[in-house]
C-alpha cells in the first residue's frame, strides 16, 4: 500500500531541477500512506514526473522501490495497492524468458505490461490497486484503477499541466493549483454523504472511475477513458445465467472462492490480522483466516459503553471459539470525539458517514500490532444484508398498485401532523421501514419519512429518495445546478428486472466504491495500515451475481448462503441477533458534547458570510433537533462536515 502522485507538463518549459522540486512536495503530502520510502523519476525533457511514497509490503528490501522502471526499459510505473495473483503470473512471465531482480508484485506488473500490453495485462491483475506508468518509448501516460474502486486516484488538468494522485491534498500541492469548489458536487455530497465519481469537490479535479484505463499523450483535449470491466455487465450476466445447481452445491462453490480469496490476501512480508466485529462479513473472513492458519490470527475489535452501539461482546464470543489473538479497545466519548478534528485532513473532501469515527478508532488500535489487516466490507451489497433491500420491495408491493396521486394525498396526511403528535400515537406502521429510517428518531420521523417516499413516481425513484438526506440540495446549496443526482447524471439504472437487484446494483456501483470504500482507505491509510477486502474479488462478485435471490434472502433475512458457509465455522448461536452497523451515539452528541462546536460552524452570519449554503433550512432543522422535535442528525452531520472541510481549507 502507498501513495502515489506525478505530472504530465506538455509546456515545453519546466527545468530538470523545477520538476524535481515539485513532485517531491506533492509526494511528501503522502508520507502517511507510505512512511517506509520514498522516490521520485523525472524526465524534464517530455515534462513527466512520478512520485511515490512506499508502505513496504510485499519484498521489504530495495529491490520493491518505486518509482520502478521495466527491464525492458520502455515503462516506468508508481502503484498502489497489491495484486494478488501476482505468484502466478511471475509463472507464466518466466516460463516466457522474464527473469525477476526481486520478488515484488511491483516488477510482475511492469514484466506483464512488456508481455501483454497494458489493456490486456490489467484484465489479468486480481487485486486492488491504482498506478501510474509512463510509457517512455510511445510518450504516453497511463492511470488505472482497480475493479471495484478500493485504491484511490484523482486526476484533472493544471492549465497545460496533467496531474494525478491518491489524494487531493498532494494536488494542492502543485504550484498551479487554484481550488474552485464544485457547487454541484457540493450538492450531491448534501444528499449522500459523500461526492460519487466521476466528480470532487474541485471543479476540474475528478476521481477516475474504478475498472477504468485512462491514457493520454498530451496531444488531445481530452484524455482516452476505457472500462476493461464492467460491474453492469457483471450484475446483468450473472442475473440473465444464474447458478443451476444445489443449495448444497453453491455452499460449496462459495465457500472454495472464499477460501482462496482470502488466503492469497493473507501473503505478505510484515505483521497481519483483521477487523473483527463479531458480524456475519468480518466473522467469515476471520474463520477462513484461521482455518488456513498454523497461527492465530491477530483480530481486532472496539467496543462502546453505550449497549446501543456496543457489539464488542459478540466479536468477543467469536474469537474464543475460533482461537484468535483478540485485542479490543472500550471507546469513550473523549476518544471518540478526539477524531472529529482528524477528519477534513484526512479524508480532503467533504465526508460525512459517521462510522468514518469508529473505522477510524479500529484502524488505529490494529496499526500498533500489525501492518496489514483484512477486513468483512462488501457483505451486505453481495448478499443482500440491509434490510432495505426486502423491506422496499415489501412496501412497494403494498403502495405501487395505488394511483400517484392517492399516493400523493397519504404522504400529505402523514406529513401533515407533527412527529411528536405521532410519537404519542399507539402506531404500528413505522415497523416497516428500512433498517436506516429507524435510525432517525421515533415514530413520529419515521412515518413523516414514509410520506416522503410515498410520493415517488416508481419504485427506483423510492430508493433514490431512500438514500437521500438533503431531498432537495438545490435549494440548500447556493448556486448549483437545479436539479442534482448522481444516478441521472453519471450511472445508469442496470437492466435488471426485479426491485431489490436493482438496489443493490446501485449500491455496489456507488455507495460501496463512493463510501464505503474511501472511508476504509482513509481511515487505515490515515495510519498507514493496509486494508484487504476479501469479498471484492472480483471472483466472488461475479458468483455473488449469479446467486439467485432466494438464495440470498430468506425468512425476512439477508445474506443467506454467506451464512451457510460461517456456520461451518461458527455456532449459529454466536451469530444470530439483530443487526447494528457500526456508528456512534451522533444524535446525543449533537445535543450535548458537540452542540458548541456545530453552533458555531451552523452560525446563521457565518453562513452568509462564506456563500454556499442557505442558512434558514439548515437553522430550522438545528434547532427542530436541539428542541427534540426531529432527530436530523443525518442532515446535519453533512452540514457539519462541509463547514469542517471549509474552515480548515479555506
């Protein structure tokens, strides 16, 4: 795992010593991604730079220094990330008359660029990663990106200059960096807690897209963007030849992927382990860990006094009876609340899921024993483990059938009477709602909730205002776009035929990379801990799609044949309860330890001042929430963490 960062001049005029210079403090940004080495490659002549900060994973010793150039002497590369087949493809390269100076996985990729060529030799690559390579002989720059979007990469244009890194803070570097904020991605993030791909929170910086080639040789306008993946495909395929055989049979066959992609996630030359939270995800993982090991496994978990948040317990249970080495870490509020500063810095952009703390704290505590650790994330997109998935569906089948507009005229009744009027109703029918409605406060806010997605037009657009915080950040945010989503604008709705496929299409295809993704880089790079994901193989994504639903959802509870396979391992026992998530008490700390701060960030005059949000809807719902009319801690944690961001940059 490292940090990488470079340029592509095609002024003609930049000095061997000015290129030099620069590139090295872009990539000293990225110290903390790579604390073990460090290096750049410069070729003032073309106006390229390469930078590169190294977490030595894979061969510790000087022959995985980066940048790294093939022996072939026609590419130059800066990666980062691991690629995992990277044994068996060493192979085939040498069986083909490559010889190898070292063992990283490094030179492997550059031996398969010589050997194959770039567009073929990434279909070939099983790993996370994003990398850079010049290629010296064609005079053209290449940026890659893994399937699924686990490693990060930004890129955009510096007046006649082509920039590239793995975080925005190396880019800010660059002399010719003036920041515009994107007020449409500003929005967007509003409404989902996080900016989706393509676009930042800079105008003309963006993330490259994940399964993604780009080159550009300095010539065109535009770069070449070429998918050599495509989750669309993958979901579509897997759905139109879903798997034939036995329940028994899939078991099986989902249990050997699993076992492998864990066990060539375990290769390493430094100290590892894994998160553990005593969930179905990261239990998997842990026991196909251990089954696999003649050690035990290092496994980390923390805890919350809070019983409401607190799963520790259970992530306990679990390693007693799998033998592991088990570390756990009892968060207070102070230490909780220690990170929040932590938080514009490390992530760059605006950022807003609040189990970005927790992550954090997690990562933090594994980094003091271990350099690597593998974590359970991807389990619930794959297998269908939010409740949203069946309870939408479930709701949409009892309301679809009825005419918009009496769909209109029950939202309005809902809506019409106050939360607090409803919390002292005796009422039943808040129980059907998602798992993350119930999170928002009493009956009261869930039933208003419920008339907003009432009001839909169709049952995609139910789960578009599902996810959605700000349902309207056009009218928060000053001077964006009138209408802002991401799922019009950059992906289009898969050609999957039921409901709850389709919600988890767009889940894996943005609220996984977008989300869930970032926060697990940030918060383990923020400590320079690599973090695996055995269940984006991209192997298990494609049988995961061929699973049918049945398979997967079953009794009213995801995730089915993921847990088939745990409980070959695990007691059933140990696992069977209600899910929690992993989060913290944000409601109660709005309203207590954090109110002085989040006062003075959601200051009315301030907010004037600096230009970009509309006070009065953000005022109202601060005080609805201060007063305990509303729980609006969602909304106002993505309010919070853009005046958070602002303050510190700018």
């Amino acid at each position: 795992m490292c940090g990488i960062t470079g340029f592509f001049d095609t002024s003609g005029q930049i000095s061997t010593e000015k290129i030099g210079s620069v590139v090295e403090k872009m990539s000293s940004l990225l110290d903390h991604r790579g604390p073990d080495d460090g290096g750049i490659w410069v070729d003032a002549k073309n106006g390229i730079a390469l930078g590169h900060r190294r977490l030595a994973i894979i061969d510790v010793s000087p022959e995985g220094h980066q940048p790294m150039k093939s022996a072939d002497g026609r590419y130059v590369i800066v990666f980062n990330g691991e690629i995992y087949n990277f044994l068996e493809l060493r192979h085939q390269l040498k069986n083909l008359g490559h010889h190898f100076r070292g063992h990283s996985d490094t030179e492997v990729m550059l031996a398969s660029f010589s050997q194959w060529g770039v567009n073929k030799a990434v279909e070939l690559f099983n790993g996370m990663f994003a990398f850079a390579l010049w290629d010296v002989r064609e005079r053209v720059i290449y940026l890659g990106r893994d399937r699924l979007g686990e490693k990060p990469l930004y890129y955009g244009w510096l007046n006649n200059t082509f920039v590239f890194a793995s975080e925005l803070k190396a880019l800010k570097a660059h002399p010719d960096f003036y920041p515009e904020i994107n007020r449409d991605a500003l929005a967007l993030f509003l409404r989902y807690s996080y900016i989706p791909a393509p676009d930042s929170i800079y105008k003309g910086i963006y993330k490259l897209p994940p399964a993604t080639l780009l080159s550009w040789d300095g010539t065109t306008a535009h770069p070449q963007l070429i998918p050599y993946w495509s989750a669309k495909q993958a979901a579509e395929s897997g759905v139109a030849h879903p798997f034939t055989g036995s329940e028994s049979e899939a078991v099986e066959q989902l249990e050997a992927l699993l076992k492998n992609a864990v066990a060539i996630r375990t290769i390493a030359d430094v100290p590892l382990g894994a998160f553990l939270s005593g969930g179905i995800d990261s239990s998997t993982v842990v026991a196909l860990m251990q089954a696999q090991s003649s050690q035990s496994v290092k496994t980390f978990s923390i805890g919350f006094y809070e019983d409401k948040y607190n799963e520790a317990q259970h992530a306990l249970a679990v390693a007693q009876y799998l033998g592991t080495d088990h570390t756990e870490f009892y968060v207070t509020p102070k230490d909780a609340l220690s990170v929040i500063p932590k938080l514009p810095s490390l992530y760059d952009e605006p950022f807003s899921d609040p189990s970005q703390i927790p992550t954090f704290l997690v990562s933090q505590l594994a980094r003091q024993y271990v350099t690597v650790s593998l974590t359970g994330d991807a389990g619930d997109e794959l297998f269908a483990g939010y409740k949203r998935y069946w309870l939408c569906r479930n709701i949409w089948q009892k309301v679809g059938w009825m005419p918009q507009t009496m769909r209109h005229i029950a939202a309005h009744a809902l809506s019409s009477v106050s939360p607090k009027t409803w919390d002292h109703s005796f009422v039943t029918f808040g129980a059907v709602l998602p798992a993350k409605l119930k999170h928002q406060g009493g009956y009261g806010d869930k039933l208003h909730a419920l008339s907003e997605i009432l009001a839909v037009p169709d049952s995609d657009a139910m789960y578009a205002s599902l996810i959605s915080y700000w349902k309207k950040p056009e009218q928060i945010v000053i001077g964006c776009s009138d209408t802002v989503t991401a799922f019009n604008n950059h992906q289009s709705w898969s050609e999957l035929p039921d409901f709850t496929q389709r919600m988890m299409y767009q889940d894996m295809v943005k609220y996984l990379p977008d989300d869930i993704l970032v926060k697990v880089d940030r918060s383990s790079m923020g400590v320079s801990l690599e973090g695996r994901i055995p269940l984006l193989d991209h192997r298990v994504v494609e049988f995961a799609w061929r699973i049918p639903l049945s398979m997967k959802i079953r009794n009213g509870q995801g995730k089915w044949l993921l847990r088939q396979v745990l409980y070959k391992y695990v007691p059933q026992k140990l696992i069977e309860r209600p899910k929690m998530g992993f989060s913290v008490p944000l409601e109660s700390w709005l309203r207590g330890p954090l109110r002085e701060w989040a006062e003075e960030l959601l200051n009315e005059s301030r907010l004037y001042q600096q230009g970009f949000l509309n006070p009065q809807p953000i005022r109202q719902k601060w005080t609805e929430h201060l007063n305990g009319d509303r729980n609006w801690q969602y909304h106002l944690w993505n309010v919070l963490m853009f005046q958070a961001w602002l303050d510190k940059y700018h």
